[in-house]
C-alpha cells in the first residue's frame, strides 16, 4: 500500500522547530506536535518507498543519525511541492529531483516555514544550514535565494537581484554584515530593499541594486529614503578626492573628509527654470544668494571665504575647469567649508561664438574637471561674460544645468579706476538692488592692472549691512524649491 504525509504537517513541524538555534541540536518538539506526529506515523513495514526516500535516509545516516543534532524520525517521509520530505525531532531533510537530500533546522528552519517551505518562493534547499565563511553565523542556500541567521540578527532571506549584489559584495563576511530585515517591498510599490547591520542595498527596475551605509545613508533616510527628491540609488557608494559619494535618480550625496560634511547635489531642473538666465531666485522671503566667478586668479579666495566662515554665511562658487587646474587645491578649501560649486566652462569662451557642439564639450569638460577635484557643479551653470542668447540658454538646460545670472554685478572686478573706487563703490551696489532672492555677483580674483580686490574687501560691509536690512543668506540651491 502507497501512502504520503500531508504537506501540512512537515510545515506545522517546522515551525514548532524554529525557536532553536541555527546550527544547534534541538529538543524534542512541542507536546502537541509530538504527539499527533506519533498518532499519524505508519509502520515502517507497511510504508512503500518513494522515489528520494532512500536519498534521505542516505544523508540522515551521513549526518549521524539518531545521534546527531537531528534526532530521531517523526512519522513517515511525505510528499510536498514536487519532492520528498522528512520531519525529525531536531529539524527536517527535504529531497527534490533537481536539489538531492538537504537538512533544514533550528531558527532557519522555522523562518524557511514562514515564508512558504519548498512550496515558497526559496524552494528546495539545496545547501545543509552552514557556517558563514568569515562571519559568526549559518546559512542555507536555496533555489531561489538565502537564509542566514546570526546570534544578533536572528534569520533572514535575501534573493534576487539584491541577494546577487549582497554576495558581491561579501556577503556577512562583507561591511553590510548579516541582514536585518527579508526583502521588503518599498512604499511606492516600484522597488525592493534589504537592510543589514552594515547598511542597505534598494533595487528597483530602473535603477538596479545598489547598497548605502554610514553618513550617505543616514542623509538619503533624513531625506526621505527613495521617496526623496533624490529618488533612488544608482551607484554604490565610491571614492572620490577627499571624501565618499554615492549618486542616485535625481543626484548625488558627496560625503567629504574635512569635517565628515555631507553635501546633497540635486541634478534636476525645475521647469520654471527652463529656458532663463535667472537673474534674481523666485521667492518672497528677504534672501540673498552670494556667488563668486574664479576664472582669473585666486588672490581674493582666502579672505573671502575668511568672512564667509566667520559670519556664517554660505557662498556659490563658479568654476571654470582651467582655473581648477591652475589652483589644484582650491576646489577643497571651498566645498569643505560648506559652499556650492557650478559650472562656469572649461576655458570661459564666449558662447554665442561656438556650435552646439563646442558648448557642449566646454560643458562636459569643466564639469569632469571639477568632479576630479571633489566637488559637483549640476545643476548650476554661468555663463563667461554673461553672454548668451535662447540657443545657448537650450544647450546649457540640455546638459542638465539651469543658467544663472545675477541681480547685481558688483563690478569689483574692474579694479579701483585709477583710485576713484574702493570698497564703499561695491557696497552701495550690492544695497541698491537688494530685494529679495538677490543674486550678487563677485569675483574671487584680483583686477590685472592694479592688483586690487575690491570684492574681498567689501565683504564684511556687503554681509553686516544686508542682515541689518533684515536679510539671510542662502546658497543656490534655495532656486531649486
């Protein structure tokens, strides 16, 4: 006579398994469960033999049998989602055609019975539960993903793309450690993500599986996790010149050294942004953006970020990649000090006199040069000599940039005339056109024929008297919404 177990019962008994250990021998089960397995068990003489039951047997004997962590048999094999299983008083062999005979216990076992058995998304088990190279812990591998579990963790799954990822990147043995969560569908519906005790990887169809950890991540949750402006990760988190970045959706997270300061790039443009020069940021509160071009010389950079420091004051800097190149250390003095980078080209040529396609190469070229330095300049674009007409205006916004222009130029860069300027002549320009979402144009150089530099030394002047006036300061970013 032929006769098979039900399938429920190998699923009631893995529960009641799973408060073990992983990797422990167990007791016998629950009362309860002993005793309905004891009340349904056949006869061994009278049990025909199906195919895998004798695999199973073969590899309960090849774990010690009776004498091992997995005790003795507890009723008969039976037949579930397509194989074979036995259920034993420390934890269950499981045999398909396609996997052969594999144990599954303790607290893996009894989270592997949660989330469906062999009839789940994990399938047949084709590893016994191990332990992890490199990592206090034990793992089963399945057909369709992994349990692990450790001492602090207890027993999670991970599969799929994120499981692929998590496994190249070393697993528990890896800086994400053991996992801390199953995959878990997010809130918008179009993504996945698995946390660990080292960080994070997000995946979703069109971004892919990506990890996050330390300051990076803790800003993207601060933000909003992938429901942020930022949306979702891109990358992993890299190296760059004197910090960490990762980049996502909608822009980058630059974490840099100096200070553990994070800096948060939004590389979209908004759509009253198209299109224009701004020239003033559209808003009602009484703000002002303060913002330096650096094409020529960096003979006022020091004293100006100097007064930025101590008036706490944050700046937009505009840099063309040749003056990068020229003072190679300088980008880092501004972006660890908490100001904004953009882009002002390459070699700062006159843009109505190139073709599409030399704009775009002056772009492209200032904006690796700058990122080589350590900083970002997306979204916020300059033109030199404020030069440029409705064509150029597309080809900047089709770069991913949103021109600025200002409000004021101070017009310290031309220099004291012969002696009838000084500070006082940058002041009463920069107070003239205050309004709010003002954008002040200064310079970061000193005037070639006199060596003067007005702009540095009219800005303690230029900031006391704006927040007497009832004004703050902000970065271009305020532009963005």
């Amino acid at each position: 006579m032929r006769r098979s177990r039900p399938a429920v019962l190998g699923m009631a008994l893995a529960l009641a398994l799973g408060n073990g250990l992983g990797g422990t021998a167990l007791g016998p089960p629950v009362a309860g469960a002993s005793a309905a397995a004891s009340q349904q068990s056949i006869p061994a003489p009278i049990v025909a033999r199906q195919v895998g039951d004798d695999e199973i047997n073969q590899h309960y004997v090849q774990l010690g049998g009776g004498a091992s962590f997995l005790g003795t048999p507890v009723g008969s094999p039976y037949d579930i989602a397509g194989g074979r299983a036995q259920n034993y008083t420390g934890g269950t062999i499981y045999w398909s055609p396609a996997t052969g005979a594999h144990e599954v216990h303790g607290s893996i076992g009894g989270h592997y019975a949660e989330l469906g058995g062999p009839a789940g998304f994990l399938g047949f088990p084709r590893t016994d539960e191990t332990g992890t190279p490199g990592a206090a812990g034990r793992y089963n591998n399945f057909t369709g993903g992994t349990i692990y579990w450790s001492p602090t963790t207890g027993a999670h799954e991970v599969h799929g793309a994120i499981g692929g990822h998590y496994a190249e990147l070393g697993g528990p043995a890896g800086f994400l450690g053991f996992p801390l969560t199953d995959e878990t569908g997010t809130l918008d519906g179009a993504g996945r993500f698995n946390h660990f005790a080292g960080g994070s990887i997000y995946w979703s169809p069109a971004s892919g599986a990506h990890e996050l950890h330390g300051a990076i991540r803790a800003q993207w949750a601060a933000l909003g996790w992938e429901h942020s402006r930022l949306g979702y990760p891109t990358s992993d988190e890299y190296i760059i010149t004197g910090g960490r970045r990762s980049d996502f959706q909608r822009g980058s997270i630059l974490w840099h050294q100096a200070g553990s300061r994070i800096e948060v790039i939004q590389a979209t443009i908004p759509a009253a942004l198209m299109g224009v020069d701004l020239e003033r940021i559209p808003t009602t509160q009484k703000v002002v953006a303060l913002t330096f071009d650096a094409g020529a010389n960096d003979a006022g950079l020091r004293s100006i970020l100097a007064t930025l420091a101590a008036n706490g004051v944050p700046g937009t800097f505009f840099l063309t990649g040749s003056w990068v190149n020229q003072f190679p250390q300088d980008p880092a003095l501004i972006y660890n000090a908490g100001h904004r980078t953009g882009n002002h080209s390459m070699t700062h040529p006159d843009f109505t006199t190139l073709t599409d396609a030399q704009i775009a190469a002056e772009i492209s070229s200032a904006q690796s040069t700058i990122e080589a330095s350590g900083s970002d300049p997306l979204p916020f674009f300059r033109f030199p000599f404020g030069a440029r007409d409705s064509r150029t205006i597309a080809d900047v916004n089709a770069a991913g940039y949103a021109a600025i222009r200002w409000t004021v130029d101070t017009l310290g860069w031309q220099g004291t005339m012969n002696g009838t300027r000084g500070a006082a002549f940058v002041v009463q320009r920069v107070m003239a056109s205050a309004q709010p979402g003002e954008i002040v144009l200064m310079h970061l150089g000193s005037n070639p024929d006199d060596g003067s530099t007005l702009d540095a030394d009219a800005l303690p002047q230029v900031i006391a008297q704006l927040r007497a006036a009832g004004y703050g300061f902000v970065t271009l970013d305020h532009a963005l919404g």
